[in-house]
C-alpha cells in the first residue's frame, strides 16, 4: 500500500531548495522529458526571493511540498498581489508554480493547501497557474506536447489538463500560441499595401532600437506600456522597480534586429520585441550555468534558429493605421532574410480579437493553447 501524501508549507532553507530543485527531478529523472527546458536554477532562486524580487514588495507567497513518505512528489504556491487587487478591486488570490507526479491523490492536496491558504487570508476565488505574477509564466499547456517550448511560455507534462479537471477547476481564459514558419505566411496583396502605406507615411517611423542607449529605451516602453495593455483582460500594472528589472532580463535575450520601435512626431506609439528561444539551449544544461554553461550560452545564440515575437503594442490612439501590421511583416521579412526558421506569436489573449483575426487572415494557424484556470474559495 503507497504511503499517504502529506502537504507541508515550506519552512527551512532545504525544503525551500527542493522546492527549487523539484521539476528538474520530475521531468529529467522521472518523466524523462527530453522537451522540457529547465530554467537556470540562479534566476528560479531571483523569482523567489523576497528581497531580490519586486513583486514581493505588493505581495506575499507560500510555498507547498507535497511528500508520499521522505520523498517529494509535488509543489505549489499561493499567492496574493495587492496591485492586483488595487487595480481589479476583486479578492483573487493566485496559485503557481505547480509541478506534480500523475498522481490525482497528489494534485489534489496541493491545491486544497495552496487554495486552503488563500481562503484563510479571505479570498474569495482562486485562478491559476500564475508564476509568480500576469507579466511572467502562466497557464497549463492543453495540446501539442512536443519540441522544446519558447522562451518564457509555460511547458507541462501532458497529463496536467486532466488533474485540474479532477480537482474541480473551471476555464478562466485561453491564451494562443501563433506559429509562423518560414516561406508559409500568406500575406496578401492588401497586407502588404497596408505595410506599406505605414512606412511611407511622413509622420510615422519604424526603427530597430539602439541598443546602446537601452536604458532610453525602457523609459519611453515603460510610459507606453500601462497605456496600451491596460485593456487587457488579465492586465495588472507594473511598478516601475518591476519593469526595470524585467527589461535588464530582457535585454540578454532581445533579437534587436527583429525588435522594433513605431513613433510619429519622435513620440513612441507602437514597440514589438522578438526574443531568441535560448530554451534550445537551456533544455541541454539542466539549469546550470557551471561548468559549462555560460558558454553555452555566449556562443549558443548564433546557432538559434527559432524566435519568439513575445511583446507587440500599439497605442489606442493608434491603432486603426496599420502599425501592427507592418511590424509583423517586418518581422517576418527580416526574419527570412537573417535565415531564422520559424518565429512564435505568444500568448495572445482569446479575446483579443483584432489580433487573433488579423493572424487567422494572414495563414499564421494556432498551433498551442495555455489555460489559467480558476475556482471558487467556498468556506
């Protein structure tokens, strides 16, 4: 007879490193993943940290390990984010960073301990997997299982659908994952016109981004970000200590010829930004930088043929007059010409139509959907 799961919050600095450790025990010693490409354990310990990571300056988490005996078989966390509840005046809590066994028995009590803490701090609904925040890792993958993910998209084993729906959770919302290969986008005649009426206008200019005066950069995104994506279904505002360590991430990964910066009268009005797909090589280092692996690394990104077009904004006053058409086809131009393969659109809300339908009109197919799943916190 297997022994019976127990659930513990996570206390001591070494359950707090198996909390860390443990997915790379589930998909490299246990499920023997070859697709999973583990993030490097030194930035899963930043995303953790209390005193290194923003976020946790508006919010607070708890950790969960779930044991059948001395062993580890699952992990999650509750978390509650004050700007969230600022800005959408609702008592949501969030739950991340779950990774489990095929075990329902499992699943189950690490979701009755993470909900069951956040109903204590009286929330009301529960929606997830949040990792730790709306502007990092989030959703379940429902489909499509195979090939090393995209940079900073969520990736799961394929049973994972199935434990949420035997645990009682519900669809929050869907996210889309767009796919364009090489030599396979239709773009008609009036895509292209539309292109190119936007670069031949006088007020309105195109660019790449010096990335030498980066630190620029990110003040002008940073201004237009709040205003172009506040209409977003799951939109919570950064705080400015925030996005400057996101965009010092960023940075590291960012395709520059591929990113690109729209603005009429010198006023910034549009951004789109690719990023390399580094999981093609984090998926062979185990999240270690060491020996090895910041070489890897250095000399890994010229071989990278795969980009993801993670970032895609226009101002709403802007809107109507083709600039994301005209980035996209640049993206897609440069990108043929640079000799990369295929490039992921990512993760676009179901319900932004006016994307979704130009994508669906362009031949560029749905090819993955993540799902945030939600539930009520019932005393």
């Amino acid at each position: 007879m297997a022994e019976e799961i127990v659930v513990r919050q996570v206390r001591s600095k070494r359950e707090h490193n198996q909390f860390i450790g443990f997915p790379y025990i589930l998909y490299k010693r246990i499920l023997k993943n070859p697709y999973w490409a583990g993030p490097l354990r030194i930035d899963e310990k930043t995303l953790l940290n209390r005193k290194k990571f923003p976020f946790y300056k508006h919010a607070r988490m708890q950790e969960f390990l779930a044991w059948r005996g001395n062993e580890v078989v699952g992990r999650i966390a509750g978390i509650i984010d004050s700007q969230y509840h600022k800005y959408r005046e609702e008592n949501i809590a969030y739950f991340g960073f779950f990774e489990c066994i095929n075990d329902h028995e499992a699943a189950g009590a690490l979701f009755d301990a993470a909900l069951g803490w956040a109903r204590d701090e009286g929330m009301k609904r529960s929606i997830g997997p949040i990792s730790p925040t709306t502007n990092h890792i989030l959703g379940v993958l429902q489909n499509d299982f195979t090939g090393v993910p995209m940079i900073q998209v969520p990736y799961n084993p394929e049973y994972y659908p199935a434990l949420y729906d035997s645990c009682g959770f519900g669809k929050e919302k869907d996210h889309l994952a767009f796919i364009v290969r090489r030599g396979k986008l239709e773009l008609s005649d009036k895509i292209k016109r539309v292109a190119e009426l936007v670069r031949k206008k006088q007020r309105i200019e195109i660019t790449t981004p010096d990335m030498r005066r980066f630190g620029d950069l990110v003040m002008e995104v940073k201004e237009l970000y709040n205003q172009t994506w506040s209409n977003n279904s799951d939109f919570v505002p950064w705080t400015d200590e925030e996005f400057d360590f996101m965009a010092k991430d960023l940075k590291l990964v960012i395709v520059p010829d591929l990113t690109f910066i729209a603005r009429i009268d010198g006023k910034i009005v549009g951004v789109s930004i690719t990023l390399y797909n580094i999981n093609e090589i984090l998926a062979k280092m185990n999240g270690r930088l060491f020996p090895t692996g910041i070489l890897k690394l250095l000399f890994g990104l010229k071989k990278i043929k795969n980009v993801r077009l993670a970032i895609l904004g226009v101002h709403p006053s802007c809107r109507n007059m083709g600039i994301d058409a005209a980035f996209v086809m640049e993206t897609y131009a440069r990108g043929v010409k640079l000799g990369y393969q295929t490039c992921e659109m990512s993760l676009i809300l179901e319900d932004n139509v006016p994307l979704v339908n130009m994508l669906n009109k362009w031949g560029a197919p749905v090819y993955r959907t993540y799902r945030v799943y939600c539930k009520n916190l019932s005393a």
